[in-house]
C-alpha cells in the first residue's frame, strides 16, 4: 500500500519521522524545496520533548505519482479547494484523504472526494518548524495521541488501515461523535492558539497569566455555547469533559475554570500558535478556520462571540502589520472582562 503526508511542514513531519521510524513506508510531501531536499539528505531532526534523527523520503507535489491508500492531509484549510481537487486524481478506488486540519473541514473535503473517501482525525500535540528538516515537538511524549473518525461509507477495512499508520506514533482514539471532536479542538485552537497569537506568546503565556486566563475562560465559553447551540456534545480531551471542567453560570465556576487553566495546559504549555508562527515567517494565517468558525457559527445560531470577535480582528491587523504580537494585545479586552 502507498502512504502520504500532504503538507509536511511542523506537524506533517514530525509525523512522517515517526511513522517511518516505526516501520512505514510513508512520502513526506512539501512546497518547500528547502525543506524536502534537507529532509532527504540530512533526515528529518526531532528534538524538543524528544531528540532523534530519522531518514525519511521527501519529495514536492511535482514529483508525485501513482494512486495512494491513504494521504494524510496537513496543509492550511485556506486552501482546500485547490489542494484536495489536486489529490483526488491520486486516491486509489478505496483510497482516504485524512484530514489532520483545523477547524471542521471533512464536509469540505467530502464535497470534493466524496464521504467514502474521508476521514477526521484531531491532533492533541503540537510541534514547530525551525528551519529546514528540522522540527520542535512542543508536548510531552506521553500527552500525545490522536482522535479519529469517519465519514458515511467508509469501511472497517479503511479505519484499521489509517489507525494501524497513527498508532506507529501514538494512541489512537476512535470518536463516533467526530463533530463533538472537533469542536472540543477548536476550543481550543480558538482559545490558546488565538490569544497565544494576539500576545506573541506560546500556550504557557495564555495558561499562566493572570489577565489572558480572564479572557481565555470566557473564549471557552463563547465556544462551548455555540458548539452545543449547534448541536456538538463535545468529546472528551484526553479524557477529560472540558465542559464540566471550563463551563460556569457564576462568578464562582468561573473562578475555579480559571485557576484550573495552568494545571490543564501543563505537558501542552511550549506550543508555540501555528498561527503565530505563519504571522512570524510572513504567511497567512488560518484565524477564519478557527476563531473565525465560531464566530460565523454564532451568527447562525444566535449567540454572541465578542471574544472571539475581537481575537478574529486583532489577529488580522497583526497579520496585516498594524499591530505586533505583543502582550500588551490583552488589554484591548479590557471592556469585555470589566
């Protein structure tokens, strides 16, 4: 069978190194010429929370060829039309596209490739690419694992297939309720990868301060209300129920969510925001996949996003480099916390 990591930047390589490492054959696939021809001759280098060299096979889209059984997809949502039009020629009849992305993308993927040939599959660990062929594993090795679903039609077959290749890094959990996955993700992309990049910090600099905790716990909240006006029951993250953990009526609740938010981000406290990361190197970045999401859920809905509204803006004037990432960020919050 012949195996794919489409998009092999900080995640996607990380990944690859693993799964070769543990025995499969798998090509890391990346724009980046820089990048793959350093991964060919040097290996790919994983250092942070761990520290080994791996060799691995890497090639641009370019070179691609033949039809794949499985093509993890790891590129930013602000391209799937594009990019997933461009797999589809390339899955095998049986083949999957595995979307490891933000926000909720497998209703997008399977208008393109169709629901028997898409799967989900939520990241609970993050990573950094610091330069070519080298990659920053930014979580405790044993707070990592994956939580995976399908789409209508896929078969047993297939998910033994996509979880037999995951599990060569980490555990693996199967959701049935892969909507209520994803949205307990996106609390938490929105909340600490959104206020990690509005103040220049990584998750640690959300979790731990005093003034970002009081806006992070009423994000989660924002987040938690419409995911369940939605009709999301959230899944557990790393099993626990971070809507009995976070969601508060009262003042107290609140309180002990808040304090609660350093001990919770503790083997996650070194991941440094994607979205950060894209600002830092120049790129787009996905805050319209992530806050973003909410914020035009709650439109539908009918609930409020203020929060989420404001890091929406303030990622987008950074983007647009008429505000640096700087802490100073948080107190443009300051009305919304009184």
């Amino acid at each position: 069978m012949k195996y794919a990591i489409y998009g092999a930047g900080s995640l996607g390589t990380v990944l690859g190194a693993y799964l070769t490492k543990n025995g499969a054959d798998v090509e890391l696939i990346n724009r980046n010429k820089a990048h793959v021809d350093a991964l060919n001759e040097k290996g790919a280098h994983i250092r942070g929370t761990v520290d080994f060299i791996q060799p691995v096979r890497a090639i641009t889209p370019n070179a691609m060829a033949g039809r794949y059984d499985v093509i993890f997809l790891m590129t930013k949502q602000l391209y799937n039309d594009q990019v997933v039009s461009f797999l589809k020629p390339f899955l095998t009849e049986e083949g999957v596209i595995v979307t490891l992305q933000n926000g909720i993308p497998e209703p997008g993927v399977a208008a393109i490739v169709g629901k028997n040939h898409t799967m989900g599959c939520v990241v609970e660990w993050g990573a950094s690419l610091d330069e070519p062929g080298v990659c920053t594993l930014t979580s405790e090795p044993d707070s990592l694992s994956f939580h995976m679903g399908a789409m209508e039609g896929i078969t047993d077959r297939q998910i033994s297939t996509v979880k037999g290749l995951l599990e060569k890094m980490c555990p693996v959990y199967m959701e049935e309720n892969l909507l209520g996955a994803r949205w307990s993700k996106l609390l938490i992309n929105a909340t600490f990868s959104g206020l990690g990049t509005v103040v220049g910090g990584n998750f640690g600099a959300v979790s731990e301060d005093k003034t970002v905790r009081q806006v992070a716990i009423r994000c989660m909240k924002e987040c938690i209300d419409v995911g369940q006006a939605a009709g999301a029951v959230f899944a557990p993250v790393q099993g626990k129920d971070i809507t009995k953990l976070f969601y508060y009526r009262g003042g107290l609740k609140r309180a002990f969510g808040t304090a609660l938010l350093p001990v919770a981000m503790k083997k996650h406290r070194e991941i440094v925001p994607s979205m950060l990361q894209d600002i830092r190197h120049g790129k787009p970045c996905e805050v319209d996949a992530i806050n973003g999401v909410v914020c035009e859920w709650g439109r539908k809905v009918g609930i409020p996003t203020p929060i989420n509204d404001r890091i929406v803006r303030i990622i987008k004037q950074e983007q647009a480099g008429e505000l640096p990432c700087d802490h100073r960020n948080i107190l443009r919050f300051h009305d919304l916390i009184r």
